[in-house]
C-alpha cells in the first residue's frame, strides 16, 4: 500500500498552526506529514513564511508515530549545505523510528535572491545541488569534514548531533534531464501529480529510491465546488502560472501581478482538484500510485483545513487501508 501523506504549507500557515496540522494530521491517520520551505509566501494573500526548520523541530516533538518531513529545500543559495546539513541531523535525530523525507530542489528565485547572491541558470544551480549533497552526506558521517569545491568550502566542520541513520536525499524534478541527473546522486525522486515520465527517466537511470508526488485539492465546508475554486483562485493562483515563472520571478508583489491573468476557468479547468466528491480524490490519489510513486501526500488550499480532514479521515483514507 503507498504511504499517504498530508502537506503543511508553510506559505498559508503561521508556524502554530503549521503544528496543530500535523498533529490533527496524525490524527486522522496520514502515514507521514511534510513541510514546505519558503522565505517569502507566493503572494500576500497567502501571507506566511515561518522558519521550517523549527516548525519541523516541534513536528517532531508534538507527534508520535508519523514520518516527517520538508518537500523541498533548498540547499544552495539563501542557506549554506552546512547549516541545511545540522538542521536535518537535528530533526532526524528526534525521530527515533521513524523516518525523515528530506526532500531537495534547485529552489526558486523567490525564496533563494533575498543574500544578493546572483541566480544562475539551472544547470548551474543543478550543479550547485550536486555538490551541496555531497557535502552534506559527508558530515552526516561524522567526523571531521574539510571540502574545496567548485562551489562550496569546508573547513574543519563536524556535526556532533546526528541520527543513527542518514537521512536520504531526495531530488525534486519536472523534467527527464533533471531526474536522469538525479539518479546518479540522489537517494529518492520527488514530484508533483502523476508525471510517468521523469519518474521513469529517474528509473531508467538506474534510481532506485522512493518516489513522492503531491496532490493539491481544494475541499469545502459546504461541498460547493464553485466555493473552492473561488478559494483556489484567491489562495493558491500561482500554480497556473505558464512556463518557468514559478522559479524566475523574484518577489510577491512579482507574482501578484503574473496571476492577474489567471481566471476561475483555469482553476476549474487546472490539475487541481476541485470536486468535492470523495471517489474523485481517491481516484486522483490512484493515478499517482499507477503512475509509480509509493508516497503521495495532500495539500489542501486555503485557511478550512478542517473540512479536508474530515472527508480524508471519513471517506478518503480508508479505501487505501
């Protein structure tokens, strides 16, 4: 059976809630959680930005049995590997039995210009992850680390909190070339919806590590379909962005004025899920699951976070029990 997950999103949710979330989340019988990472919220309508790394600290604390996680970080730019490095051996290390989904990606604009450091092109910021990867695995191993890089320099770094197992290293792609890149260094794939073909380009590649995607869903209170798609289109408009928006543009009030274009339609017409039907969500669920993924979590749009539990924990979850 896939493991089900539910999405904390970090861009919506002041960290106290972020944690109330994952904890009704356990409750109500998601296999694992996971949290976005994100200096600045897509938009001010969304309007949050907390430190993930001590929401998850206190996920980790505040739960009992579900995996954890951060889907996904970047560890390139705005934060040194060195730094992503300790705060994942942190979190790791307060979950005994259970398991850290570290999710990584070249990350966007939005998040990574804010030190002034300049945004290369991906293939560079792709090297970049290779190379930040790398260093983290090797002070996960403990001990002294020295590295001289083409990107980064260590110098006589060691961790002294860590897990008992190394948390693994999973890559974010949309494209073969990036998930064929990932096959050669990543411990696991992570997606969004269900793309057979970077998955099956990370495969090919001979990656062997678990795959995760999301499925983004707007349920409501009242079952009104046109009242989610109303609340996707104010919450979450980013997402029908075209193109390479999503990583290019640099600021909130940048995207507030890319998403003027995108009408209720696109939401109606868009990969999220509006219907309020549960077979709808189990059948979208299924499709990622066909597609090849073993670990598929859930975000929920906008502030009724309830209603989504509810129909997850009545309707939804049992039919993958």
């Amino acid at each position: 059976m896939p493991e089900l997950g539910y999405a904390v999103s970090s861009e919506e949710h002041g960290p106290d809630d972020m944690i109330d979330y994952a904890v009704r989340a356990e409750e109500s019988g998601f296999d694992f959680v996971s949290a976005s990472d994100h200096f600045h919220p897509w938009t001010s309508t969304q309007g949050e930005s907390p430190f993930v790394w001590s929401v998850l600290g206190s996920i980790a604390r505040e739960t009992e049995e579900v995996d954890v996680g951060v889907g996904v970080t970047c560890p390139t730019i705005r934060i040194h590997p060195v730094n992503v490095a300790q705060a994942t051996a942190t979190v790791a290390s307060m979950l005994p039995d259970r398991e850290f989904l570290f999710g990584v990606g070249t990350g966007e604009n939005l998040n990574e210009h804010v030190t002034g450091e300049r945004w290369p092109e991906h293939s560079v910021r792709l090297e970049m992850l290779e190379e930040a990867i790398e260093v983290m695995r090797k002070l996960w191993e403990g001990g002294k680390t020295n590295h001289h890089g083409k990107h980064y320099t260590v110098e006589n770094a060691r961790l002294f909190t860590r897990p008992d197992e190394t948390p693994p290293a999973m890559v974010s792609a949309f494209g073969p070339r990036t998930a064929s890149a990932a096959a050669e260094y990543a411990d696991g794939f992570w997606s969004v919806g269900p793309q057979e073909g970077p998955l099956e380009a990370y495969r090919d590649g001979g990656g062997d590590g678990p795959a995760i995607s999301q499925l983004t869903v707007c349920v409501d209170g009242e079952e009104d379909e046109d009242e989610a798609v109303r609340t996707a289109h104010e919450w979450w408009p980013q997402s029908f962005l075209p193109g390479e928006l999503n990583q290019t543009l640099p600021t909130p009030r940048h995207f507030e004025q890319a998403v003027e274009m995108v009408e209720e339609e696109d939401v109606r017409e868009g990969s999220l899920l509006t219907d309020q039907d549960p077979d709808a969500h189990i059948e979208n669920l299924q499709e990622i699951v066909d597609a090849g993924y073993d670990h598929v979590y859930v975000h929920q749009v906008g502030p009724d976070q309830e209603a989504f539990f509810e129909l997850y924990e009545e309707e939804v979850l049992p039919s993958f029990s």
